[in-house]
C-alpha cells in the first residue's frame, strides 16, 4: 500500500484515510468520479501479485469494475483521496486478510471506512485462522503492540481498527486451500450474485389477478424437465393483453438464477426515436458493467455486444426485449451465437410473423382473460376489493362483456367509473358501447375526457415527451406551467392512465433510485394523436423532423418548425458544437415570444441564452463566482434553483460570491446546494449564506447537501450571526444532508415561523439540535447523525412525525414537552437506545415503529397510549418485560419480530378494533392470552414461536 510520511515519536495524527472527510456520495450527473463494483482491501506485499491481481482480473474480465490500488491509481492523483473515493463508491467490499495484514495502518483504515459504508464485505483468509483476528492473538496482536508502542495514531482509531478486525472475522468468507483460480471464481459468482441480489423488483401489476394462470400455462408450454424448451421464447399478442406484465413476472423470479440480467422496454418506440444505440449500451451496462464508452452506430454496437459476449460465455445471462416489432430490433440486440446456452431471452412482440422470421421455435401466445378472472380484476379497480358493490352486479357485468377480456380495457374503465354513483355508471356504459366497435383507443379517450384541463395537459406531455424520463424532473418542467403537477400525476395513476416505476439499480443503502415514466403504447398513441389535433394550446414538437434546423439554437425566438403559427411546446437535449456545451430544456412559445421555462446544463450559462422568464435552472460543473455573464441575464423569475459544484478552487472567494449572488434571485422558493468532490475542500463563510438568504423572502425549501460548516447552523434571532430583523417568512422546509464539522442546529420560532420539516441526514459531528418553539413544526427526521446526544423538542404543537435512524450514541428519546400531537414516531438502528419512556405522555399518538435496537429492554411506555393503532417491534434483541395491551382499545395492528427474550403479551382479549397480529422469531414467547375473544381478527401469523395458551382456531 501506500506509504506516508513519519511524525516524531509520541507525536499522534490521524491515518491519512481517516483525516479526510467523507467523500460526496454518487449524483444522477455528469461528474467525472469513477464509480467501483468492488474495492480490494489487501496488504501489497502479501498477496499484491498473487491472489489480489488474479482476483482483479477474474472479476474485470467478468465484467466487474474493480479497484486495485496499483492497476486503479492514475498519475498524479492523491492516493487517499482516490482510494476513499473508491470505498465510498464500491457496492461489495473485498478483504484479503493475510498474516502480516494487521501490521498495515492503510489496510485497517481502509477496513474501518469499509463498515461506515455499510456496504457488503467479503472476506478471503489467506494463509491465516480467522481466530486469530476474532481474539487479536497471535500476528495480530503483535502488530497492535507494535502499533501502540509507536504511538503514531490515536488509541481510539487502534480500538476501532480492532473491532473492525473482530467484525469482520464473524462475517462468512472463504478460506484458501491452494486453488487460486477456484477460489477466485468462487469470489466473482458471490459479487454477481450480490449484483443480482440487489436488483430493484419491477412492481408487475397493481392487482396481479389471473396472472397465476397465465405464468401456469406459460410454463406448461415452454419448460420441459423444469428447463426452458429453448434459450429464446417469444410472447406474442394483441396490444393491451399482458405480455409486458407476464415478461416482468418472469423477470422479478428469474433474474436471481443469472450472472447478470437486463430488461429493454419500449424497443419498438426507442427506435422510432433513432435510440437502438442506447438499448445496445444498456445491454452492455446491466450484464457487464460496460459502460461510458458512446456506441457511434447500430452495427458498432452488435460488433461490441457479440466481442464481450463471447468473452463471458462461461456466464448464464436473462435478457428480455419488450415490444419488438421488426428483425433489425432483434438483430441488434441478441448475437445468440455469443451466449450461453443455459441464457436465456424473453422476446414480447404484437406480431407473431417477427417471431418467425428471427427463427423462434417456442411461441406463447397471451389469451384474453376469461370472465371469472375478468370481472374480478375490474371489481378490483373499481371497488378496490375482490367483489362488486350492492346493485352493481349488471353493470359490471355489461362492462366486462364490453371490454372482452382486455387487461388494459379492464383497468382504465373499472378506474373511470370508480367511486360514482349507478346513474354515472349507466352514462359510461352508453358511451362504451357506442365507441367500442370503432378502436379501443376510443374506448381509453372515456377517460381522458373525464379529466380536468391540467390533467388532460401533463397526459399529452407524458406521451409525447416522458415516456422513460424522470419523474421529478418532469414536475419540475410542469411547475412551470403552474399546474397543480403532483394531484394531476397522481389522478392519472389512479385512472390507470399512466405508471411511474423505480429502474432497477444496484447501489449502495443511503440511495433511493429515482422513478420513471411508463404508459402503455395505446395509451401513448392516443396521448400523440390528441396533442396532434389539439387547437387551443401551443402544439408539441415531440417528432425530430418537427423542427427544421435546431444546429442554430442560439436565438431560440428565432427557431423555426413546420407547423402553422408558432406556438408550441417543446422539451429535448441539445448541444452548442462551438463550446460542447450540453443542455436539456424546456420552451413554450406563443406568438410573440419564446420563453425558455427550464433549464439543466453542465457548464456555465452562456451570453446567448434568453434567462428572462426561467423558472427552473439546474446547475451542474465547477464553482462559478454568479450563475449569469450579463447583469441583464439576472435570473428574477427564477423560482427554483439546483446547483450541483465540483472540483473547487484551493480558495473559497467564487464559492463566496456565488452563495452571495443568490440574495440577488427575490423571487426564488427552492434552494439546492450540492457539493461534489472531497468534502473537506467545500467550505463557505456562514454569514454570506444567511446574507443571501435575508433576502429571499419567498424561499420555501431549503437543501443544503455536502459540505463543511464548522460550529453551529443558527436560523435564530440571538447571536452575532443575525439580528432582529432577520426572519425566512415563507420557509417550509430545511435538509441538512451530509454537513461535516457542525456540532450544533439550532432554529427559533421566531427566525422561522411557518416552518414544518426539518430533515437532519449523515452529520456525522452532529451533537445537538434545538428546535425548541418552533410551533409550526409537523415533521422531524434524524438520520445517521451517529454523535448526535441532545434532542431538544419544545413547545412544538404540531409535531406529527418523528423518525431517528442511525443514531447510535442516543441513549433516550428526547423529552416531548408540549408536544401535544405527535402521531407517528419511527426509531431504527439506534444501537445504545434503552429508554423511551418519554413517549408516555404522548396521547395523540398513533403509530410506533422500533427496529434494530438491541439495547431496549423494555416498551411498557406504550401501554398508556390510547389513541394507538398501530405497533411494529423487530430485532429488539433484548427486549423481555411483558407487554401489556389492555389500554390499547384503538389498536389495529401487531407486529413483533426477532425478540428472542420476550416471553409475554398480556391483554389481547381487550382489543376488539384489532384486525391483525403477527408474531415470528419469539422463541421465549410462551403467552398472548385472549387472542379467541378477537371476533374482528381478520389476520394472525405465528411463526418461530412456541406458544402455549393460544387458541387453535379463530372464527372470523
């Protein structure tokens, strides 16, 4: 590893590693920060050109991005700011320990850094008994004697490097017998199999009716001896019968069986939009890790599918191609000579005759739904229960008849009509049947002419710009337009006209995956062919020969389009050729202007660029000293601002004069700042912060994410930092994400007098937080705050949520003094936690969710709760005093999990609102007596749990 500089002796410095702050973590951007699969933790001079080189090249020739310091490490890059880099961007962790590991301070740092991330550690005993670093005996614990007589780092890191050693010691590994290459092959399965494990699952279907069936019959078709008929099996039929839906439930349970797997929806639409290049890098990304290198051409892309293919024949892939529609689609997308035999590829397609002619043997063709099936499905999405309601029996009948057997039909007429009375029911009914003949498409428009104006709006948008575009930044664009975007997105989800899904994403804990468009391609041509004949809005430039020439975008008023008139709207990435620029926006015109509404790029705004009338601006490149060149670019109608800086000067004046510039944008209500690089490098002056933010007085959500501020964040009217003038009227919320070196938050009532959330997450120095007096306050959340000690939680009327994750050094909750309505109170991985009891005066309150606390012993504060409904206990390790319930008459649901010292739950017989009890892994659990007098129990699971007095059989 390397080397570092030697201090006098008796003279302590932190290691190297462990001086630095943590890195920025990953953002959904363009910044240059390598990202790993793996980090390789090893001691050079042991297995360096061994088993750490094989390892490295087993698993790159896999198709796994891996560090190794040697092979990773570029010229001139600082090796503990790459390598910290590379932990934190790492999904599995790999420790070779081998017997003079423990001399190395680097590979113990390393170690140490490997748990914070909480990612998955793998461990390879090499040549060493994993007793050894479990007990500190032996090598080990001469190394540690040597570390502490040399007293070069602090006794609290030695500590902590051997509670690594002893952790990581428990955790099952491999052991090395002699074979490198097996051993290393075992390695690269494990990561895989991680990889496969980590795969978000495709939500299949709301109400997954008949679908049992359908997998049934596909499986009676297609298998033989348990095995696929052949490596390729087409799914074919008319649009809107479930092919996609089948092709996702097979996805979800066989993708764990695969080295790798990816899902390529929409191929048909992606190559109208000239994106088959972009299906081919996302085959090549989700199987094998390959990723950043632009594929220029269709036939480049089958050459480097078919080149990496062969080379990780050894591997068993899952590939499913969704919608095709031509044999070019499947031509450069499946080189089936490359794959494996036991891969296997799921083809969905309207045309049988495609099929065919790509020489598919096995065929499965989707049926309608039968009637049972049929009418149970449209119940579901009517009456949001398997039957249908009192008198509706024909008219669901009729409905059914109508839509004959269509899934799809099914859905968006059951959503239509649900929640109105007979008479709307009998109108709909007369409408269907005299639209039914003609195109099913007509039968979906029922709908869309039920929706108000901004619905109908963000429909057409959907379709014509969306589709597989992120769903926040879409929200953002039709904030713009001031529609009421989050009520009409989800009204059009309730109507089934629309779905939003998570990508699948392999990636570390913190990182929630962000949601995406999908609409079914009926749904899709209808939302087209409105916007097309739509009159009284501008149009939607959605096809590429829509527009004449946009190589000459500077000027955007002058763009030219054939259409009639020039009103329209129009969302598209595009480059400036002169600068290399690369912009994503958003215009509206009329007839007198073109207004640029939103804006996302990657550099500084260039001098051309119309900013008059911009409403969202999202910033990503270095630290620029203001936003705009031009005094009359000002942005003053901005109203949100994204700014994501990297790479920052040695010196903070552009970061200074940047925050102070924003004090310039009055009319501004979202605030976001990111900082991306080493963290220890981002750092402003307080005060040129709280100058600009004087000045906002329509800022509503603050975000500041990623940085240092040493000492206290103050919104408060006492100190030096403010004075009594100073008050964010209009703030609603704060999120601190991420800030280093603050010891202290604290917010007065009086700085900040509308305020209702207050986000704290990963401040790691984070001591104390005050709040006290905010009486506006309805959520608080505390997350990974791992020093946090003091909770001060006065005087806060109209606290609703609070939530402390991660917080290891609380010991109690805080003291809820006039806290009169705090409902909900989540507490998890709180490791220290032993006392609640400040929860007993908290009358309001309705739900408690304690997980991961193994230090609580007892719970007995719940038992004066009244108004409670709801209780979830798990892995509370040492919780064993009786639980007693009787007071409880409002509760509605129990659940108690991995309590292995529990032993009893008393008054259950009181409970008579209680609808579900489940119990598992209570081993001591010996007594829930008055379970048989629950009449209204509509659900009891007990597993793992041996209990006495318990009734056999419950009557509900």
């Amino acid at each position: 590893m390397a080397s570092t500089s030697t201090s006098g002796r008796g003279q302590q410095e932190r290691h190297p590693l462990l001086a630095l702050e943590r890195p920025s973590k990953r953002i959904q951007s363009a910044v240059t920060v390598k990202q790993y699969d793996v980090f390789i933790n090893h001691r050079g001079p042991d297995v360096k050109k061994t088993l750490a080189q094989q390892l490295y090249d087993s698993l790159k020739e896999a198709g796994i991005s891996a560090y190794l310091d040697s092979e990773e490490t570029e010229l001139g890059d600082s090796i503990s700011s790459t390598i910290k880099n590379a932990i934190y961007s790492a999904r599995v962790h790999i420790a070779i320990l081998s017997p003079r590991y423990a001399e190395s301070a680097w590979c113990l740092a390393e170690l140490a850094l490997m748990f914070q991330t909480k990612a998955k550690i793998i461990p390879l005993f090499y040549h060493v008994d994993p007793s050894d670093f479990r007990y500190i005996k032996n090598e080990v614990a001469i190394a540690f004697s040597g570390h502490e007589r040399k007293c070069r780092y602090p006794s609290h890191d030695i500590q902590q490097w051997k509670e690594c050693l002893q952790n990581v010691s428990e955790i099952k590994g491999y052991e090395f017998n002699d074979d490198q290459k097996k051993l290393c092959n075992g390695v690269v399965s494990a990561v895989m199999n991680e990889k496969q494990k980590r795969k978000i699952p495709f939500q299949v279907a709301k109400y997954e009716v008949g679908l049992d069936k359908f997998v049934n019959d596909f499986h009676s078709r297609c298998r033989r001896n348990g095995q696929m008929i052949d490596k390729i099996i087409g799914i074919y039929g008319m649009g809107g019968s479930g092919k996609t839906t089948l092709a996702k439930y097979l996805f979800n349970h066989k993708h764990s069986e695969f080295s790798g797997s990816t899902f390529l929806f929409d191929v048909r639409e992606r190559q109208v939009k000239g994106e088959l290049t972009s299906l081919q890098s996302q085959l090549l990304k989700d199987l094998l890790n390959l990723e950043g290198n632009t594929i220029p051409s269709i036939e480049d892309g089958i050459a480097v599918i078919e080149y990496n293919l062969k080379r990780s024949r050894e591997y068993r892939f899952l590939i499913v191609i969704d919608d095709v529609d031509n044999q070019k689609q499947l031509d450069a997308l499946i080189p089936t000579d490359a794959l494996n035999p036991n891969s296997l590829v799921i083809v969905t397609t309207r045309n049988e005759g495609v099929l065919i002619q790509a020489r598919v043997i096995v065929r499965y063709k989707m049926k309608e739904m039968d009637p049972q099936h049929s009418r149970e499905l449209f119940c579901w999405h009517a009456f949001h229960r398997q039957s249908c309601g009192s008198g509706y029996d024909n008219l669901v009948d009729s409905f059914v008849n109508l839509c004959k057997g269509s899934p799809l039909a099914l859905k968006v007429m059951a959503a239509h009509v649900s929640g109105r009375d007979k008479a709307y029911w009998k109108l709909q009914l007369d409408v269907v049947k005299a639209r039914l003949d003609t195109d099913i498409r007509e039968t979906l428009k029922i709908s869309y002419d039920a929706l108000e104006e901004d619905q109908k709006q963000i429909f057409m948008d959907i379709a014509c710009f969306f589709i597989g575009k992120n769903v926040s930044t879409a929200i953002s664009i039709w904030k713009t337009s001031r529609w009421r975007a989050e009520h009409a997105l989800q009204t059009l989800k309730d109507k089934s006209l629309v779905e939003t899904e998570s990508e699948v994403f392999w990636g570390s804990n913190w990182y929630e995956p962000p949601s995406y468009f999908r609409m079914h391609d009926h749904l899709r041509d209808l939302g087209r062919e409105l916007a097309d004949n739509e009159t009284n809005h501008p149009r939607r430039l959605w096809r590429p020969e829509d527009l004449i020439d946009i190589s000459e975008i500077k000027g955007f008023q002058n763009m030219l389009m054939r259409s009639e008139g020039n009103c329209f709207r129009w969302y598209s990435c595009i480059q400036d050729k002169e600068s290399g620029l690369v912009m994503r926006c958003f215009l509206e015109s009329s007839r007198t202007s073109t207004d640029l509404r939103w804006l996302e790029l990657n550099g500084r705004i260039p001098e051309w660029i119309p900013l008059q009338n911009l409403h969202t601006l999202k910033f990503i490149g270095e630290s620029p000293s203001r936003l705009w060149q031009r005094d009359d670019q000002v942005l003053l109608k901005l109203k949100e601002l994204y700014c994501v800086l990297w790479a920052p000067c040695t010196d903070s004046t552009h970061l200074n004069k940047l925050v102070s510039s924003v004090g310039m944008l009055k009319n501004l209500e979202r605030l976001q700042l990111k900082f991306v690089g080493n963290i220890f490098e981002w750092s402003f002056e307080w005060n040129c912060l709280l100058k600009s933010l004087r000045e906002l007085a329509n800022l509503k959500t603050l975000e500041l994410i990623e940085f240092q501020l040493e000492g206290e964040f103050a919104l408060s009217n006492s100190g030096e930092a403010t004075d009594d003038r100073f008050c964010m009227g209009s703030l609603e919320a704060i999120t601190l994400c991420g800030v280093l070196k603050t010891r202290r938050v604290s917010i007065s009532g009086q700085s900040c007098p509308i305020l209702k959330t207050l986000n704290l997450n990963s401040m790691e120095d984070l001591i104390e937080v005050d709040v006290t007096g905010v009486t506006t306050l309805e959520c608080l959340m505390l997350f990974e705050c791992r020093e946090m000690r003091k909770v001060l939680v006065n005087d806060l009327p109209y606290l609703e949520m609070f939530q402390m994750k991660f917080c290891r050094t609380m010991t109690e909750l805080p003291n809820f003094g006039c806290v009169s309505f705090l409902k909900r109170i989540r507490i998890s991985r709180c490791r220290n936690l032993r006392d609640i009891s400040a929860i007993e005066r908290l009358k309001w309150l309705k739900r408690i969710w304690i997980a991961h606390c193994p230090e609580l012993e007892s719970i007995k504060a719940i038992e004066p709760l009244k108004r409670l409904k709801r209780i979830f206990i798990n892995k509370c390790t040492e919780l064993q005093d009786a639980i007693c319930l009787e007071e409880l008459k409002a509760l509605k649901s129990v659940f108690i999990g991995n309590c292995p010292r529990l032993q009893n739950i008393y008054g259950m017989e009181f409970l008579k609102c209680l609808e579900s009890i489940v119990i598992t892994v209570c081993p001591q659990l010996q007594n829930i007596k008055g379970v048989e007098e629950l009449k209204g129990l509509k659900e009891m699971i007990i597993a793992d749990a041996p209990i006495i007095s318990c009734v056999e059989r419950l009557q509900c």
